[in-house]
C-alpha cells in the first residue's frame, strides 16, 4: 500500500466498551467538527457523535469518528488556563514536574465544543474538543506532516509548476509564498531572471532562509579543477545521490546557480525519493522497513594539503516518523556511504536486497528528471528529499551555490500560513 494508506483511519461511530468496564462517568454530545482525512486537504465540517468515558488511567474520547485516549497526567500537563500557559508568548507557565503522577480529576463535564476537567485542588482545564482531536496521537496518526505529492517525469511536467520571478520574489511576499508552497509540495523550486553573480545569489536565498556554513564555507563557487577531495569538483558524471550524508543532521537547503557554461553536456539530475521509497513500500513493505531502521554509516574523508575533514554520519536510508510512518529524510549516497560493520551478516543481505530495489526504482528513467540550468536560473532543492547528480560534461561550467537552514526554510512558511 502507499504512504498515505499505511495511516491508520478510524472511520464511522465507534461504539464504547460495555457499561461494566467503565469506571464511573460517561456522556455524549452532537457537535460540528473538521477532522483531517486526507493527507493533503482538509475535509468540509461534518456532523459527528461525540462519547467520552473516564477509565482507570486515561480519558477515552469518541469524536468526529475517531477514538482517542488521553492520560490523565498529559490532559493537566497541556491546561491551556491563564495560570498554567502564557498565550503570549506560547510557552508553559506549570511545572509538570509537579503534577502527581496519579492525578485524576474530580469532575467532568461535555458541552458542544469543549471539554471541562476540575481538578483534585479545584483548578478547571477547559479543552477545545477539535484542538484535542488535533493534537491526539490517533489525530496525528491519520495526518501528514508535511503536504508533499510524489512525483515522476510525468507527473511533474504535467503539473507545469512555474518557476517564480526575480524582481516579484524579492519584493511580494505573495510570490515568496507561491514559490514555497510549491517546494514543499514537490521537493524543488526555481527562480528565474536572477542576476548570474554570486552576490545576487546570495540575496535570493537569504529572501528564503538563513545559510548554513559547511567546511565548504558559506557560498561556494567551484568549477571542475578537484581544489577539493570531491567527485563534484571533477567533470565526471554523478549518480543521484544526497549530500552531506556524512553529516549527523544532513543539509537540509541546496541552492544551486550555473554561472557560466562554455561547452557541452552538464545537465542537472533530480529524482523524487519520496516516490521512489513509497513504490518500495507499496511492492514490498518487509524492504520498506530494512531501510527505514538498519542504521547505516556515511563518511568523507578529505586530505587535500588545505583541506583536511573527516566526518561521519550515521542514520537509516528512510528516516520515519513512528507514529505514522510518513518519511521525512532519505539519506543515500552510494559515493560516500562507509564499510557497513555494525550490522549482522544475515540483516546485511536483507539490507542489500532492500538498497537494490530502491536504487533499481530511482533509477527508472520515467522517475529521472533532466534539467538544464543556465545563468539566471536559480534552483532550491530540499535535500532530506529529492536526489540530485548531473550528467559529464565539456569546457568551462561554472556554479556557485550553499545549504540553507532546514528550519529557517519552515520558519518562513510557516509565517506565511503554510502547513510546513
């Protein structure tokens, strides 16, 4: 099955355990809610009941089809009451660390939006019933963390994302949105018309996100004279791969910018890994989960005479969240992935299996993306996603570019009113 269908849908009115296994109050009510049922949209508000029973250690709550259990210590804990949250600067005013671990409240009651809990010491927690629907982990487990839609060669170019534009990018924040929200939906995004110099590379990166200093520095302008113990700085062709795999946090933000080209070939190789794992998980769900847990070391090892680095990263091929198994990181590089000595030999051969049909599904030809870039056309790759390589090439070819901050990329969005 896909991603999306491995969430787990609760669906219809779920009917409470029998009368004896509750502990002592229970109630129902008719309310309005919107309840997220898709991983990219949110359905219209829709009629649901609404049951809910004290058990010994939790809260079991029947809402919008969905049934959810809340402890009791978490339902104090996240009291949202003048004393216990600062709404203006959203950070905790109670101190968890003393709520009693047994804690249960002496008093409930339902209306048609919220849910009122009075405490052992007379405190009242009012909860809103959707925010509690939101924030439940059985809430979470149906939803997605991030909007995405894999793509193929097909996909993609019928889909006809446009590239934003220099001038309205730097200056409308409407643009800036736009251009966002189609990186986060497909991994990549273009600026067109930028001034082909380093300078104005930077500029329009920094409309978008901090950068990320690397022992590469903080822009890079490289053409192919191997100054650094890398295949990058060569004119060979380069499979898809990520960077900085070697790293512990990988890159979040690549930006590239071809100054100036003055021969042949050299084309920009780009591949939707979320895609490609999700085929995986959809043939053989067993390889899905050899690559999302066998950690796996990456390591670049540089001694150029000024240069001299040694890193090493360790993580899964597929990084998931555990609640929902969405993937949020594919860390892959054939180039610089490490002697694999922590593994036993009978996972390892699963292991292989597994890499195989992954490498086999990202190299697919109707998956491969080929992309031209030219001076003025800036290209934003999120780098926990989408491979890239490129093809060889001849003469001069010239690129400058950097890592962004992953979290200054969604800070952004987020501002701006994207789900990110």
């Amino acid at each position: 099955m896909s991603l999306a269908r491995m969430f787990t849908r609760l669906r219809g009115t779920v009917e409470l355990v029998s009368r004896g296994q509750s502990l002592a109050i229970a109630g129902s009510c008719h309310l309005q809610t919107q309840i997220n049922n898709n991983r990219r949209q949110h359905t219209a508000p829709q009629t649901s009941t609404c049951k809910w029973q004290l058990r010994d250690d939790y809260f079991e709550l029947s809402y919008g089809g969905v049934v959810m259990h809340f402890d009791y210590v978490w339902l104090r804990d996240h009291c949202r009451s003048a004393s216990c949250y600062n709404a203006k600067t959203n950070q905790r005013n109670l101190d968890t660390a003393n709520i009693d671990l047994s804690i249960r409240p002496i008093k409930t009651r339902v209306d048609e939006e919220n849910l009122f809990l009075t405490w052992p010491d007379g405190h009242v927690t009012r909860y809103n019933l959707s925010w509690l629907a939101q924030n439940s982990y059985e809430g979470k487990k149906q939803s997605a963390m991030h909007p995405r839609i894999l793509w193929n060669v097909d996909t993609y170019t019928k889909a006809q994302v446009p590239s934003a534009s220099w001038e309205k990018f730097m200056t409308c924040n409407d643009e800036l949105k736009k251009f966002l929200s189609n990186f986060l939906l497909y991994g990549i995004a273009f600026v067109e018309d930028v001034p082909a110099t380093e300078d104005a590379t930077e500029t329009v990166t920094h409309r978008v996100s901090l950068i990320r200093e690397t022992m590469y520095g903080r822009m890079w302008n490289f053409t192919s004279d191997f100054s650094r113990g890398d295949t990058a700085y060569t004119k060979l062709a380069l499979d898809c791969h990520t960077d900085t795999s070697y790293f512990q946090e990988p890159c979040g933000i690549q930006v590239f910018h071809c100054l100036r080209h003055e021969g042949t070939g050299g084309r920009t190789l780009l591949v939707d890994g979320f895609h490609a794992a999700d085929k995986v998980l959809q043939q053989n769900p067993e390889n899905f989960e050899i690559l999302s847990h066998v950690p796996i070391k990456h390591e670049y090892i540089e001694g150029m005479s000024e240069h001299q680095n040694h890193m090493i990263g360790i993580g899964p091929v597929l990084s998931v969240y555990p609640w929902n198994n969405e993937v949020y990181m594919i860390r892959y590089n054939n180039y610089d992935r490490a002697v694999i000595n922590t593994v036993p030999h009978d996972v390892v051969q699963r292991w292989y299996v597994a890499h195989r049909q992954l490498t086999t599904e990202l190299r697919k030809e109707e998956n491969r993306l080929w992309v031209k870039l030219k001076p003025g056309k800036v290209l934003f790759i999120d780098n926990w996603r989408v491979l890239h390589g490129r093809e060889s090439f001849t003469g001069l070819r010239q690129l400058c570019g950097c890592y962004l901050t992953r979290d200054d990329v969604l800070n952004t969005a987020r501002v701006l009113g994207l789900h990110a």
